[in-house]
C-alpha cells in the first residue's frame, strides 16, 4: 500500500496561481505545474504545503486542501547578495521547518535549489528537484546571472535525492552538464469540461514577455500573413519591462494584431477556447504548459522546439524550421480545415492519453514513494 506522505512544494511566486489572486499579475510554467500537482496530491490524501512569497495573505491559509505557508515580502531585502541572506535565506529556512514535510519539492535552474539541498541533508528529509526548461540543465542556465549562485545551483543538483526531466534532451544535458542521472516524467493538465476550440479562430500566442521568447517573430508572421487575426497573451517580466513596451508599441498599428497583455491563468482558457493555432517561437523549452491547454482542445501547436513527444515516430504539433517555414505552415493549418482538423485531433487524443492530472499524478506518487523507501 502507498504511503500518506507529507510533502512540500517550495514555489515562491505560486500564490497567485494556487490561490487566483488576479491582483497579483505573475504566472510562469513552473509555477503552474506545482499548483496543479499540489492540489492533485491533496484530493487523494496527502497532507501538502506550498512556500510561497508574502503578498499579504494570512499564514498557513488553505487553498484546495493545499497550505500556504508564507515567507518574504517581495520589496523586503535592499542590498543584493545580502538579502540573500536576510530576510530571503532565512525565512524561506523557517517556512520549511515549519511545513516540517517528507518530501521537499522544487522546480527550476536557482541558487534556491541549494539551500532546499542543504536543509534536507541536515533534518534528513528527501530533495526532489525538477528541471523547469532544457535550459536548467545547460552549464550556465541563461536566468542565473552570478556565477556564485550557479555554483551554488550546481550543487544543489548533486545532493538532490531525485532529479525530475521533462524531455529526452534534459535528459541527456543533465548527464552531461551535472552528471546526475534523472527520470522522465510528464507534465499535467486538468481540461474543463466545456473546453473547445474555434475553427474559425484566431492565432493564439501564450507566455511572458522575455526576450528568450522571441514574441517580436509573432509581430514579422503577423505582418506576413494580413489575412489572419493574431493575439498575444503575455505578463511583462519586471526585468525586460522594455521589452513589452516594445512590443506593444510596434503592434498597435498592425489591424491583425491584438496585444492583450496580462491574464491570470485560470482566465486564459477564454483565449484558448476561441484560437484555432497557438504559435511558440520560443529558442528553446521544457515542456510548455500551453501545449497541453491547446491539444486538450484538438488545437494544433506550432513550434520551434521539439519536446520530444512521438506518435508513430512523428512529432505531435508542428515543428518548423526557420520563421520563413514557420509562416509557411501555419498559413496551410489556417487554408486547409481538413489537414487542420486531423492534426487538431492527434493533439487531442494524445493529451488525453497521455498528459491529463488523472493519469499523470499516480506517476508522481510512485516517483515520491521511491524516493522516500532510497536511502542516502
């Protein structure tokens, strides 16, 4: 029988997406994936917290069956470096006692890998760190800028008792980078019942604003292809507000571009249920959550990337090759309805039997059970 575990999942900008506080304008991939499984975790039984940020929330407050144990205010801590120490090092320190779980879960390239490494190894509790991106696991991850913190990152990953990968490239990476080796698992999302998609739709793009996102592709395909509607749907990252300035700046002239800018995550599935394409122009990527809410919804993706996911060794969603191709294919996706449609609906059973909560969280159970029954 499986054991009721008590775990912790250290995710410091979750609040908003576990708790759909619309006020706080932050949603990211990592963030999302750790709500879903935590609430998963909490239907079946298990006792779990999540260590967030202070947003002003009461302490230890409930979400879901899920509890919130709060750390830092994010304006708290002036001098950088210091207020690695102060207040950020030790409150977070505390929130863990205190959540005083089995299992620490964390997800993403950071020092904070580190210090969860460190606390488990000294209180004898089990690390299981996740890879966010495939680029967690190259030498020097592109959002760790000081050298010191990805000293410290590295190391977290070594004393980690379980390394999580979403894709076979993260995989291979992490051998190579981290020597560590590391399991595969998949990512998860609950469908609404309702969910559709709009054969007649629009071209649909999903992320936050930074330049390794490369939304100002999206603005070169729009301007190629005039005869389609394209919306983009992005929270500004506070480190390349300019950025989004930009664009916003560039699109407001274009009549088949709309720059919608920030939607909560659990208000997104309105754009996804009216999008007949989502387009990634993403250089690189883990497994995008975005994926999941377009195949759930027979809608086929467009990408860049190869996440590595296979039916009858072919990719499902379209992968192109330069922008030129990019243009290319998703022009037929939108001429063609037939070809649309039988892509649409590889996507969607693929998803269902692949990546829904239900199927998925019964293999994070028995990842958290192994790891619990390894000894150091």
């Amino acid at each position: 029988m499986e054991s009721k575990f008590n775990i912790c999942f250290v995710s410091l900008p979750a609040y908003p997406v576990i708790s759909k506080d619309e006020s706080i304008k932050i949603v990211g991939g990592s963030e999302v994936q750790q709500s879903t499984l935590s609430k998963a975790l909490a239907r079946k039984g298990f006792k779990v917290s999540i260590i967030t940020i202070d947003h002003g929330q009461q302490d230890n407050v409930e979400f879901e069956g899920v509890q919130i144990i709060k750390t830092y205010k994010p304006e708290q801590g002036i001098i950088p470096g210091l207020r690695f120490i102060y207040p950020r090092l030790t409150s977070i320190w505390q929130a863990m006692k205190r959540a005083n779980a089995d299992i620490y879960y964390q997800r993403g390239a950071g020092q904070l890998t580190w210090l969860i490494a460190v606390f488990c190894k000294l209180y004898n509790k089990k690390f299981i760190y996740s890879g966010a991106s495939n680029d967690d696991f190259v030498k020097n991850p592109s959002m760790i800028k000081s050298q010191t913190y990805r000293w410290l990152y590295k190391r977290g990953i070594h004393m980690a008792d379980r390394v999580l990968v979403q894709n076979p490239d993260q995989q291979q990476l992490c051998k190579q980078n981290y020597e560590r080796e590391s399991t595969i698992v998949k990512s998860c999302y609950t469908c609404e019942d309702n969910a559709s998609n709009n054969p007649l739709g629009y071209i649909l793009w999903v992320s936050t604003l930074r330049q390794l996102k490369r939304p100002e592709l999206l603005v070169e395909i729009a301007n190629s292809l005039p005869a389609y509607q394209f919306k983009m749907v992005g929270g500004i990252d506070k480190e390349e507000e300019q950025l989004s300035l930009d664009i916003k700046q560039k699109t407001k002239n274009i009549p088949n571009f709309e720059f919608i800018g920030f939607v909560p995550y659990f208000e997104v599935h309105k754009y996804f249920d009216g999008a007949r394409l989502l387009v990634n122009t993403s250089d690189f990527e883990g497994f995008p959550n975005t994926f999941l809410q377009a195949w759930a919804r027979a809608i086929p993706t467009v990408s860049f990337i190869d996440c590595g996911v296979r039916v009858n060794n072919e990719p499902v969603g379209i992968i192109t090759e330069s922008l030129n191709d990019m243009s290319i294919k998703i022009e037929k996706l939108m001429s063609d309805d037939a070809y649309w449609r039988n892509i649409g609906m590889l996507c969607k059973q693929h998803y269902a039997e692949n990546y829904s909560t239900q199927n998925v969280i019964e293999s994070y159970i028995q990842i958290f059970n192994d790891t619990l029954q390894t000894h150091a």
